[in-house]
C-alpha cells in the first residue's frame, strides 16, 4: 500500500473511533444536556469586561456546579482559563485523573492530619492556606519533593467562613518568609466577597467595596515582605458589578459562566419520557400518598426521574413539566426514581413522548428559575444536586460532542 494511502486510511480509523468514543451509553432515556455554545458565549460576555489577556481562574467546584467538571473544566481551558479552581482536594485528583494538567487551586479546607495534603502533593493541586499547623503539615510531608507544594493564603474579610484576619496576615507572611519552609511556594493570596445575588444589590456593592479595600491594603503590606505573584478576590458577581478596581491579578468566576444570571445563557437541560399511562378509578390512590386519589378523569403518566437523581420532594404537588409544550402538573410527591404527571389536558400521550423538565420544548420553557418559584431553593442548589446518576452530554453547534455516564464508568 501507498504511503498516501496508509495515511488516508489511518485518518479515516481514527475519525471513526472518535465518533464512536462520543456515542453516549445508557440505559434508560433521562438526559441532561449541557450546551457548550452557551458556556462560551456566556465566558465570552465575562472576559469583554476584562482587559485583554487577563487571567481567569474557572471555579469548577461541585461538578461544575452539576453540569460536569470534567468536560466544563476542558471548555474553559479551551476558552483561555488559565487556572481551575475546586472546592475538595478529591474534586481536584478527579480532574487530574480525567488528564486535566492545568493549575487547581483547592478554595477549601484540608486538613493537616489526614490524606489530604498527600494527594495535593501527588496530584499537583494547589492549596488554600491559613493556618500554622496546616503550613507546617505540608512542609513536613514535602520534604523530599523535587517541586515545591504551591499555596495561596487566604483572608477573611468579611464573609466569615475561612481565613486569616487581616491584621494576622503580615505575620503569616512573615513566619513563612523567616520560617523553616523550603519546599512551599506562595503563589497567591485571595480573599471572597459576601456577594450573591440573591439579596440587595446595591447594599452588597457596598459591602464588597469595603471588602475589596481590606484586601488590597493587605496585599500592599504583605507584597513589601514577599513576592506574592497573584492577588485575586472577583468571583462572578465582582466581574459584573465592581469593575476593574475588582480584577486584580486573576478574577473567579463559577456561576455566571454557567448561565446563573439573567444576563447569562443557561447552558443545562433535563429531559426524559413518559414511560406508561393510565386513567386510574375514581377513588385509587395515585403515588404514596393516601391523600392524593383519582377522580377517575384523569390520565396518569409515570415519568424516570426522582429524588436520587436530585429532583427534590418539594416538587412534588406544585412542580411542573412540559409534555407537548404544555405545562402539566406533577401529583403526588417525587419518589425514589420517579414521578407522576397529570397529563389530561394532553392526552393522547403514549409511552415514548418527550418530557423536559428543565429547558424547551416547542415554544414552552422552564428555567431553573421557574423551578425555583414553583418548588423553592437556589438555581445553583438545583443545579449542583442533580446527581451522577444522570448522564451528561455535551453538545457543540447541534451536534453531541462529548458525553459522560458515570454510572459505567469503573
Ligand atoms: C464558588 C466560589 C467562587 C465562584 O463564585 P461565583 O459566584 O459562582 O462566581 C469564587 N471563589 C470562591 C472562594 C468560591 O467558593
Ligand atoms: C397530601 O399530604 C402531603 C403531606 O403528606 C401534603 O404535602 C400534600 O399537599 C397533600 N396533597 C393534597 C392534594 O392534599
């Protein structure tokens, strides 16, 4: 055979592999689809309010706030993300074991006792420090590394969750620098604002301002003892309302990337079938609930999704789905692996016919905003509970580009 031949023939197989490789594997019919266009339009959106070239640090954390860690860490990498953040040392070894190599920084706690620091190390992660015995923990268990373990300290100022009071960084700082710590790099130092938007913008503003002017004259003290490269403290809401005062050296984003904001293209939706349907007798009980019996008018349809797929009981009775762009009533409670639908104004409806629960159908829509008025919660509690049960596919321009099922993963 030809050398030209060979080669056409080589490219051909590994097309073909890679097409088979995106071929999602499931077993039954409920899916969330995470559309990849949204995420870079909606990253595109974030860094036009940013300088050229600034650095991005992607905040991944809780699967990527459910939509999957692994194909949205790729995404944003793709993007120009030059750093990755988790929540968990484990979500970190996860990404690495996907063949992630990009820096993560773990915004979390680990411990000094414990595995934690160990798999940091093995896996290149870099940690959130803020205290001594943490501090000396790593330097203990990196002694005979050839690279130094990287951390970023962090200070508390103002969301009282984690950190080092402002007054105790210089000190921190200074203790590292004079200490015994060899084998441990500080490649930065960030703080978080208390800034969602679930309450009061403007009164948030104010406070993150205040926040923000902590921070800096923290960074001024500790940068005239040590060279910390990278400052950083803008999550998405810093991005959108601070401005360049905010930016820093990297901003850290998660939520608006991932569609969380009425400006932002929601990336996810959640689909599934209608898998059987029946008129039950006047008087039958319907679902678990002896106070929830048929009239003996109504068609019943069962659909595949429930509460360990992270749907939660408080939809059942008020929550709705669209079954042929239509808006139909969830009765009784959510069960274990299922639900029931009222789907009379429907009818016919026969096993088969499309369900969307978060997302479009025909010119109908539910958001997860509509699921949070209707049911409760937070878009990103919904978000990052629906569980690893579900697979995942990713879709570029129409087409599923990547697809993840973690049940068949071993
Ligand atoms: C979640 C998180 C972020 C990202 O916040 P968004 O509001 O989703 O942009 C940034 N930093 C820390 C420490 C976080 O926990
Ligand atoms: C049935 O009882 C449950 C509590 O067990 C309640 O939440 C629900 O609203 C009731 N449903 C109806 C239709 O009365």
């Amino acid at each position: 055979m030809s050398f030209y031949i060979r080669f056409l023939l080589l490219i051909v197989m590994v097309k073909c592999t890679t097409s088979v490789h995106y071929k999602c594997v499931q077993g039954r019919e409920s899916t969330m689809r995470i559309n990849l266009d949204s995420v870079k339009w909606n990253y595109e959106r974030l860094i036009s309010k940013l300088p050229p070239k600034h650095p991005v640090m992607g905040v991944v954390k809780g699967n990527a706030y459910g939509m999957g860690a692994v194909a949205v860490s790729r995404t944003l990498l793709r993007l120009g993300a030059k750093y990755l953040a988790v929540a968990i040392v484990d979500e970190g070894v996860y990404l690495r074991k996907h063949g992630i190599k990009a820096p993560i920084l773990v915004l979390g706690y680990t411990a000094a006792f414990g595995q934690g620091i160990d798999l940091a190390i093995r896996y290149s992660l870099t940690l959130n420090v803020f205290s001594i015995e943490v501090l000396n923990a790593i330097q203990k268990k990196v002694r005979n590394s050839a690279l130094p373990v990287k951390i970023h300290i962090k200070v508390n100022t103002g969301l009282s969750r984690l950190g080092i009071e402002p007054d105790e960084v210089v000190p921190f700082v200074k203790l590292i620098k004079y200490g015994f710590y060899p084998n441990i790099e500080v490649e930065g130092i960030f703080s978080h604002f208390g800034y969602s938007d679930a309450i009061e913008i403007e009164s948030l503003k104010k406070y993150a301002t205040q926040q923000l002017k902590i921070f800096k004259k923290v960074v001024g003290k500790v940068r005239e003892i040590m060279n910390i490269p990278i400052a950083h403290i803008a999550n998405s809401n810093g991005v959108e309302y601070l401005g360049e005062e905010a930016h820093l050296d990297m901003v850290r984003p998660g939520s608006s990337i991932l569609g969380f904001r009425s400006f932002a293209k929601p990336p996810l939706s959640l689909s599934s079938i209608v898998t059987d349907v029946r008129k039950p007798a006047a008087g039958m009980q319907i679902g678990y609930r002896e106070n929830v019996t048929a009239t003996g008018n109504q068609w019943i349809a069962a659909v595949p999704l429930g509460y360990a797929d992270g749907l939660r009981p408080e939809c059942g009775d008020v929550g709705r789905v669209l079954i042929k762009g239509t808006r139909v009533p969830i009765v009784s409670g959510i069960m274990m692996d299922q639900m029931l639908v009222d789907v009379t104004e429907v009818y016919p409806v026969a096993a088969g016919e499309p369900v969307v629960i978060i997302g479009r159908q025909g010119s109908s829509e539910i958001r997860l905003e509509d699921i949070v008025k209707m049911c409760g919660g937070t878009e990103y509690s919904w978000a990052s509970q629906l569980s690893k049960r579900i697979p995942r596919v990713y879709v570029k321009k129409n087409r599923v580009v990547y697809c993840e099922n973690d049940m068949l993963t071993y």
